[in-house]
C-alpha cells in the first residue's frame, strides 16, 4: 500500500473525508434542443444545515421520479476530485471562454464529497454523517439533460468513458447535513461495486 508522510493513502483518505458542498433545486423548466424540458438538475448551495428525511434534502425536487429520485435515490453525491476534468473538457469544446467556474452542484448533484470516489464505494456501503446515515444504492447514468448541464453533445458519452458517474444514496437514518461536515465510510456486504454496476448500465453509450 502506497505511503505518504508514514501514513497510507488509503488512511488519508479517511481523514479528509467531508463534504464540501451541500445542494438543492427546484423543477423548473429550461430550453433544450429547441423545447422547454422540466429538470432537477438546477441546483444551489445551502449554507446551513439541511434536514434530511426518506425521500432527500429538504426543498429538493427532481423531475422524472421513475429516473431519480423515490428512496432509492433520494440523495445524489458526487466526488469533488472529478471536477478539474470537467473544467477541462469545457475548455476543450471552447466553454471555458463562456464560463470556466463550473461551481458546485453543477453536476446535479446535492451532496459534492471530498476523499471518495468510485472506485471506493460499493452498493450497500453507508456514508455515516454526524446527523444522518445514507446508504450507497447505485450509480448514475447520464441522459441528454447531462449534456445540455455541461454545454455540449458528448458529455453523456464521456462520463461513460471515464466512469466519474456519482452514486445515489438512500436515507438509512433521517436528520441533518451540513457543508463542512466530516464523514465515515462504513463497508456493507461488498458483492458488487458502483464501478462494476455502472459499466453494466454504459454499454449503450458507448457504441
């Protein structure tokens, strides 16, 4: 196991594991490809603490429940290390001259976390807060509202590529959420990975 200042990365891990930014949204209707469509993706910042109760944050709305959403996906998170690639994709596409700040919650999600990512999560594993537990549930797959959120045609397919999808969570036991928060990752079962079950789900978007 690789070491850091006599202390494994894994263990750092652990140590900075917080949440750094805390996100909800209203449905609301916006202009994609020509139509008005009605999304959740629209989030913004909560400065204080935000009850959380089955079915999510409070004030949160999402669109289309039979795709996000219900209590198996009430909370969306998202690792923050993930966002330096989609600044830079951005730019790629020439975003950058547009608008390079991509702040947090832009990805859809409420919760935005440092110190986890993908490759660490497993359905079943619990995010246990110091007000609430939320349980790991499943990865999300990206649709046509992802792209026109990140301002251009591929980004469906190139969350797919890299795998920075996020996971769902469910509300294991209600309370609050606060930015700034520290966390714990509490192994479940461990049968099968948010990795495992996301490249299961990204073969149409990929051919």
């Amino acid at each position: 196991m690789e070491l850091r200042g006599g202390i494994s990365l894994e263990a750092q891990s652990r140590l900075t594991r917080r949440l750094v930014s805390a996100q909800v949204g209203v449905a609301r209707r916006i202009p994609i490809g020509g139509r008005s469509v009605l999304t959740g993706m629209v989030k913004r910042p909560v400065n204080e603490a935000v009850p959380v109760s089955p079915l999510g944050l409070r004030g949160d709305e999402q669109a289309d429940l039979s795709i996000h959403g219900g209590l198996e996906k009430a909370v969306y998170a998202y690792p923050a290390e993930h966002y330096p690639f989609w600044q830079a994709a951005r730019r790629e596409q020439g975003l950058g001259l547009i608008d390079d700040s991509l702040p947090h919650g832009s990805l859809g999600e409420n919760l935005t976390l440092q110190g986890l990512v993908e490759r660490d999560v497993w359905a079943g594993d619990v995010l246990r807060f110091p007000h609430c537990e939320l349980q790991v549930r499943m990865p999300r797959e990206p649709c046509y509202k992802f792209n026109a959120a990140m301002g251009f045609a591929r980004a469906s397919r190139l969350m797919a590529q890299s795998g920075f999808c996020g996971f769902y969570l469910s509300v294991l036991t209600p309370g609050s959420i606060s930015a700034g928060e520290g966390f714990e990752l509490l192994p479940g079962r461990r049968s099968v990975s948010i990795p495992q079950l996301f490249a299961a789900k990204m073969s149409k978007h990929l051919r």
